[in-house]
C-alpha cells in the first residue's frame, strides 16, 4: 500500500514511510477486515499458552508459594486463605484475549476512527521492524497516553498488519464498565488497581503475572510508563513499578533479551480537550462508565484532524544495560525468592524510563497549531479576549517559528503540497472550540453561558477565561520538548545577566532541578544538556559562544525572547505557590487543602493585574511545584492522618524564589544544586 503523504514535502520527516490506513478502510468493507485471515508470526514460535494455563503458572510459581507463605506466617491466616485471596486478585487481574472479541474490537474501532479522524498514519518501517523483533525476543511496547482513543489503537494496526497482539496494563475503572470491561479484558486488557500501596500480595501476584508472561513470549505486552493520560498534554515523570518488572526476568537471566519500543501517538485534535482542561481547574474527572461512553457519542460528530502512531526503534536492554548494571548479584540469592532492587539496578531502570519518555517526545509529531498555540499565548489576554491578534501577524510569526522548529530538529506535521496560508487557516478551523478568526483578527473562544438568574462574578469570569487558556497551553506542550533545553539557557541568560557559562551553567542546572516535575529530563545528563542548549542558541543565531563565555548576538533577540517567554508562564506559576506557602499562617497542609487555596490567591492576583498568566490555576502546576520543594527539601512530607500532610520551611521557599527573581547572584549558588538550595 502507498501513499503520496511519503512525497509531500511535510517539514522535518526525512523520507519517512507513513501510510494513511483508514485510506483503505474507505475504500474496502469494515467487516471484511474484521474477518478477515489473521496470521502473526509470535516470539520464536512460542506454543500458544491459554489465559487458564497462564493463570495456573502464574498461582503455582515457586516465588508466589513463597510469598504466600510469608503472608500467612505475618498474617497468621492459613496459607490455604491467602491462596484464595491470590486467585480472587488473579481473577481480577487477568486478560483474556481472544481473537472474536478483537474482530469485534477491529470493526468498531474502524467506524470509530473514520468517523473521529480525516486519516490515520503509521509508520510502515517501524512496524516492520517490530514485526521482526517479536518473533526474537519479548517485546515491551511503551506509547504515550494523550487520549482514551491511545487505548486499543495499536491492537488495532497490529491486527491489520497480521502482528501478535499485545497484552495490555489497564486502570481498574475500566473493568467496572458494564460489558465494555468485559470487551476490554478479551481484546487483552489486564487491569490493575491504581493505589496498592503496601498490599504485599496484590504486588507478588501482579509482578509474577508481568513477568511469567515475558518469561513465556506469551504475548507482546504494552504499558504507559507514564502511568496516566497526560491531562496536560506534556510527557509526566516516569513510574517505576510496571518497568521494574519488565526487567526483572533479564536482570535475573531469565529471558536473553526484552526488547522495547518507544511508540509515539500524535494527535491534531484531542476529543477530551475541554474535559482535560476543566480537570486541571477542579471539576472532578467524570467516573469511567458505560453510559458516559454513550452519552460521549456527540464527539463523533466532530472533526479531530489526523493522528501519527510512529513506532520507535526497537532497543536492546541487553544493550542498553551494558556497564550499567552488574547482573552476578542476582545469583547470590534464589531466583524464586523475593529480592529487593538494588540501588543500581534502580538507577538503571529509572534512567531507562526516563529515555523513553525522551524518545516518545522525539518520535512524536508536531502540528501547525501547536507553534500556533505557543505564539498565541505569549499574546497579552486582552489582545487574545478583547481587541484579537493580527491574523498576519501570527502566520508570519509560526512561519519563523516553524523554521526555528525545524533548525531544532522536531518532526513536523506540516501539510508542503498546500500554500502555507491554507494550512495556518485550516488548522484554526479545526480548532474552533479554542480560536475563532474573524475580521483578520484571532480570538479566544470562550464558553457560551446558559441563562442565569445572576451576572457572571470577576472570579467566575477568571475561570471561564482560564479554561480556554489551559486548553491552548496543552497543545502548545506539544511541543515544548522541543525547545525545553535552549529556553532554559535563555532563561539564564534573561535572570542572571551574566555572560559566564560557568555560571549560566550553574543556573541552568538550578532551573532543571526546579522543573524536574514540569519537563522530562534524562537522570545525569546536565553537562549534555546544556551543552545542547548552547548549540541549539549557536545554531540559531542567538549566542555566540566560546569556551569561557555565551554572549548575545544582534540577530537572535527574537529567538531569545520567544524561548524565554516560553517558560515564563511556568516561572509566574510557581512565583504564586512560594508566596502562599511563605504566608504566616501556612504551616502544615494538605494537598487537598493547598490546591483550591493557591487557586484563589492566583484568581486574586490576576484580578487586580499583578498576575497576568492563567496557567497558575492548574492543579497539575501546583502539584509539580510541591513535588519539585520536596525533592528539594523545602517542603517534608508525612502521613499524619489518611491525608499526606505537608510541612513547609519558609526560609528555603523564600531562598527558592528569591534565586528564580535573580536577587542571589550565580556565584552565592553552590556548583551542583543539591537538596539544599
């Protein structure tokens, strides 16, 4: 099958072999495909293995005897209870794949996705590749998690290019669907509870259940590394549990290899846009439900554009691991006994981890609209709410953006057989539930009120503005990746004043530990990173760089104050959550009590002009930044009641702020930020 998409001049893909598969969905009968012959070619030809054999080697294991035992023993019930307590987590727990519920799953999901979507593309040369690495080692597929629409799309491609269909780690809400859970859990899904906390048993059963089906070659196995559906649209730090387990059989010699792949889901449009936003200002996210499903079927009215699935390189852990990890230890003890991870092996996966979220980030495609949106918003909100933004103003802006993009090496969605004119007006076209463009201008659109008996109050006013806000941000996260690096250098440079790059790099390593929870970077690659910004500015103009000095240059101010107006949003975010945690009264706190009450402090300020940034009112920002204080020890957390409680120390907050507003000077900071600030 081809497609013109390979030759049609879209920025920053290099010869790459994208095919539109709904093009022959179009064309052909959607139950033809679902019936039609599948034919995939498993891990080394490993013998089909039943979910009840599966099941039945996974309660009968040495490891679970075991623990089982321990448990009893602790606990002081008989080991035939516990047992039982196993088996009722399996029943829980497990998938049950069958091929009937996918041909269900396959039709349905092409009327969904032609409907939803004008085309779906794949990348043809990573799913070749992929199809060759199942069939000779255990495959861990790692995608992004931007929408629910993520959730069976890659069974989906699969299944139409005759790949073995992977087995799926799912929330446990999605169980409690009626039928729809059921539906799930036969397309392969295995359902885990979201807070185990320290139920010793439910982690033995899940973790032996992880790895005896990579032991097995049972089936590929797909996870969000992420953890959850990025409500922002920007990558989120990295859980550890599911990747510890991935590894553990190749750490203890049990597999010769397990291979994973970076796969990365993009989206012009995303269906739970207004939702997400609404989320992050404290509406509670509505209960997964059957019927919410239902009634959600409004969306398929709407247009959402195109959507990439590029599957990564397949990598080599066997690779990846060489020198990092010494894998002798695991001989000292049983393979079947309990083994707590070393330090070193829990830096290697942590390191892991975090690189594939890096290579999600690089595998993904950015559209028009987000360049558009990252232009948009560095807009004041008067211009964007009352007098609208010149419309010529911002195509010539993203058209310089775009080459900056570009320069930068990001993949670009960006339609080159149609004039640039009709992709700037079609992208904001498709996105008419944010901007509308009337009259040469562009506006942001904010919700129609229904008939109240009241006026709208100031701060309701606030709320309304800022859902629009946070809808345009978490596309302009798209491509934040991007330019990340280069604008925390510009940052530097725009605080500090300084030319030195001993000190700029003292600030930039400053700036990336307080952002460690907003952006994804590699455990231990300060040095590289910041040797990437300096590059990256070089490379555009902004800097001209020697080996003591980084010095401006007359030509890069508009780079500059682009990448610095980029992260400023995120500076005036945190500004707010120092100053209420620096207020008298705040002592010790709750989350649940912080978030409204930063909230309100952010609606005051931006009532009276002296906070011009929305973005403060995202609870997702506010928890960054406690989890951000706590890495730096400025906030300690500890469980006094059901709530985790918080308790603040004011003079290191204040330290904090004051080094972000420039007032401690580079060289009063020490070398290497540690815990201390």
């Amino acid at each position: 099958m081809t497609h013109a998409y390979r030759d049609s001049g879209r920025a920053g893909l290099k010869n790459e072999d994208f095919v539109d598969i709904l093009e022959e969905r179009r064309r052909s009968s959607d139950l033809g495909h679902a019936l039609r012959s599948f034919n995939p070619h498993p891990y080394q030809g490993a013998p089909p293995c039943s979910t009840a054999e599966l099941n039945k080697a996974v309660l009968e294991s040495q490891y679970l005897r075991y623990v089982t035992k321990e448990i009893a023993m602790e606990t002081g019930s008989s080991v035939e209870e516990v047992q039982e307590e196993a088996c009722g987590i399996m029943e829980e727990m497990s998938q049950n794949l069958q091929l009937g519920f996918i041909r269900l799953m396959g039709y349905t999901l092409t009327k969904v996705l032609k409907r939803l979507f004008t085309s779906v593309f794949v990348n043809m040369e990573g799913l070749n590749t992929l199809q060759q690495a199942i069939q000779e080692s255990p495959v861990i597929l790692m995608p992004n998690h931007r929408s629910y629409v993520d959730f069976l799309v890659i069974s989906y491609i699969l299944f139409t290019y005759d790949i073995p269909l992977p087995v799926i780690a799912a929330g446990i809400p999605l169980a409690g669907m009626k039928m729809v859970g059921e539906i799930l859990r036969r397309s392969g899904a295995f359902f885990i509870r979201r807070a185990i906390g320290s139920d010793k048993l439910y982690w033995a059963v899940l973790s032996e259940y992880v790895k005896t089906i990579i032991r097995k070659g049972h089936a590929p196995m797909e996870f969000y590394v992420e953890g959850l559906r990025s409500r922002t649209l920007k990558s989120l730090m990295p859980k550890l549990g599911m990747m510890h387990m991935v590894l553990e059989p190749y750490f203890k010699g049990e597999v010769f290899d397990v291979t994973l792949v970076p796969v990365s889901i993009s989206y012009d449009r995303v269906l739970e846009e207004s939702l997400l936003a609404h989320e992050l200002l404290g509406v509670p996210k509505p209960k997964e439900s059957t019927t919410g499903l239902l009634k959600a079927s409004k969306v398929l009215q709407e247009d959402y554009g195109t959507m990439h699935v590029n599957f990564g390189h397949p990598l080599s852990v066997r690779q990846l691991c060489q020198g990092k990890i010494n894998r002798c230890q695991y001989n000292l003890i049983p393979r079947d006994l309990p083994q707590r991870p070393t330090a070193e092996a829990q830096a290697c996966v942590s390191w892991l981890a975090h690189l594939m979220v890096r290579l999600q980030e690089e595998g993904s495609l950015i559209s028009p609209w987000s360049l558009m949106a990252c232009l948009l918003l560095q807009a004041p909100i008067t211009v964007l709410t009352k007098e609208g933004l010149l419309w010529q103003q911002l195509t010539e802006k993203t058209l310089w953006l775009r080459k900056l993009a570009l320069d930068y090496g990001a993949r670009l969605n960006w339609h080159g057989q149609a004039a640039d004119s009709d992709v700037m007006s079609s992208t904001v076209a498709l996105h008419r539930s944010v901007v509308h463009h009337k009259a040469g201008r562009v506006y942001l659109v904010q919700e129609e009120e229904t008939a109240r008996k009241h006026p709208i109050s100031p701060e309701e006013g606030v709320i309304k503005i800022a859902a629009a806000v946070l809808m345009l941000a978490s596309y302009r996260n798209q491509a934040l990746h991007v330019f990340v690096r280069p604008a925390l250098l510009a940052t530097a440079i725009h605080i500090t004043k300084s030319t030195r790059r001993d000190e700029l790099f003292t600030f930039f390593c400053f700036l990336q530990e307080l952002f460690s929870y907003e952006f994804i970077f590699i455990p231990d690659k300060l040095s590289q990173d910041f040797e990437e910004a300096c590059f990256l500015l070089k490379k555009c103009g902004a800097v001209h760089l020697s080996q003591q000095e980084v010095t401006l240059s007359d030509t890069g101010l508009e780079a500059l104050s682009f990448l610095q107006a980029l992260l400023q949003p995120f500076i005036d975010s945190y500004q707010v959550m120092f100053r209420y945690l620096s207020e008298d009264e705040v002592h010790v706190f709750t989350e649940k009590q912080v978030l409204p009450a930063v909230r309100n402090l952010a609606t005051k300020l931006i009532l009276s002009g002296e906070l011009h940034t929305y973005e403060a009112l995202s609870s997702d920002t506010q928890k960054n930044v406690l989890s951000a204080l706590r890495r730096l020890e400025a906030v300690t957390k500890f469980k006094a009641s059901e709530q985790s409680e918080y308790k603040v120390n004011k003079a290191a907050v204040r330290r904090i702020g004051d080094i972000l507003l420039g007032k401690i000077l580079p060289q009063m900071l020490q070398t290497t930020p540690d815990a201390r600030l």
